[in-house]
C-alpha cells in the first residue's frame, strides 16, 4: 500500500465521523455513518472538518448530523444575528439592512410580539423557526438566500449594497436593480467592485508609493 497515498474527502469525513462518535459516546452504524458523510460531502471539507472539532471540543450529548450541520460555516447568519439585524431595520425607516429571505420567513412569526412591545418573546419565537428554516435549507446543502431591504437613506444604500456585491453576497444583476444611476452603478457595470477594506489598503499602497517617489525625487 502506498503511503503516500492521498486520503479522499469522503475517507476523511467518515474517519472524522468515527473519532468524534467515539469521544462523543456515540454509538452509529456503518449505514448511518455512511449516510451522515453522504449528507456532509454537499459542503466544502475544509469547513466540515472544522465543525466536527467544534463537536468534539462543545457537545454534551450524541454526534447528530443536526450538531454538525449547526457548526459548518457556510456563511448562514446566527438566529441572534439575524434577528438583531431585522430590529436594526425595524427600529430605523431609514436604515437599509442585508438579510435573507429565510430570515424574513422567520420574522412573521415574530413582528407582532415585537409590535406590541414585547423583543423577548418575539426573539424567541424568531429563534425557533428560524433554526428551523435554516436547518432545512442546510440539509438541502442551499446557501444564504440574501435580500436586501431597502431603508430611505440611498447613500446608505448604495454603499450596502456595492459591498453585497462586491461580497459575492447578491448578484450584479440584483444589485443593478436597487441602485439608481450613479457612480455605484457605473462601477457594478463596469465590475470595478472594491468593498471598504479593498479601497482603505489600496489607499495605503498608493500613500506608500507616494512616499516612496517623494524620497526618490529628494536625493535626486
């Protein structure tokens, strides 16, 4: 047998499987194990892998492919995430707010008891049928549906909504179809998509460089 041999995601699933049933007390069969590294395959191994040490460091109970799903990330907002985020836009007309629509499946369950005053009970009831609702979609190997809910700040807007783009977090075309003409427009067409942090590091190499031919031109 080759040593060297490299090992196949679904070898390294079903051996993450077998080493953190044991240290879990999780007793499963051949056919489920099988089953459960099936199910994880739809996601990339990397982020598997990492869940299933969350497992083997956080759970108190049975490996379920629930737990495991629950610890991949596959860029799904927390229940406390999303529900902050939908108070946020709630809270503010003016604000624009990037959620998904799974979360604004969640949130009818929800706005009444918010409406009437009461945040606790209405997060609680978001909590529950969101992690329902994600749950699902997680097991389906589906990815965040992302929607953006537009405030009556346009600037804000615009500037949320390049960054989604700029993400990879909604399409070009989607973000084309919340923005009126403008330079954020012209820029989605032109697919010269920066987000903040892209812009401040290239100001910084361009300060740099700055600096660099000011120094040049001194000690010439």
């Amino acid at each position: 047998m080759n040593a060297n041999k490299e090992i196949n995601p679904a070898e390294k699933i079903i051996q993450a499987i077998t080493v953190t049933a044991e240290l879990t007390g999780t007793q499963l069969s051949a056919n489920a194990a099988a089953v459960m590294a099936e199910d994880l395959l739809a996601y990339p191994l990397d982020k598997v892998l990492i869940a299933f040490e969350r497992c083997r460091r956080e759970l108190k109970g049975r490996l379920t492919l629930a737990a495991i799903l629950e610890r991949i990330d596959d860029g799904w907002q927390s229940a406390e995430e999303a529900f902050n985020t939908l108070v946020a836009g709630w809270n503010n007309e003016s604000l624009s707010i990037l959620t998904t629509h799974t979360a604004m499946r969640a949130a009818e369950s929800a706005s009444a008891l918010f409406n009437a005053g009461d945040k606790y009970r209405a997060g609680i009831a978001f909590k529950e049928t969101y992690e329902r609702l994600v749950g699902e979609k997680k097991a389906q190997g589906e990815s965040p549906d992302w929607y953006v809910s537009a405030g009556l700040d346009k600037e804000q807007l615009a500037q949320l909504v390049t960054e989604a783009a700029a993400t990879g977090k909604i399409t070009n075309d989607y973000a084309l179809a919340l923005l009126p003409a403008g330079e954020e427009r012209m820029n989605i067409e032109a697919g010269n998509l920066l987000t903040d942090k892209q812009k401040e590091e290239g100001k910084a190499r361009l300060g740099n460089l700055l600096n660099l031919i000011a120094q040049k031109c001194a000690l010439s």
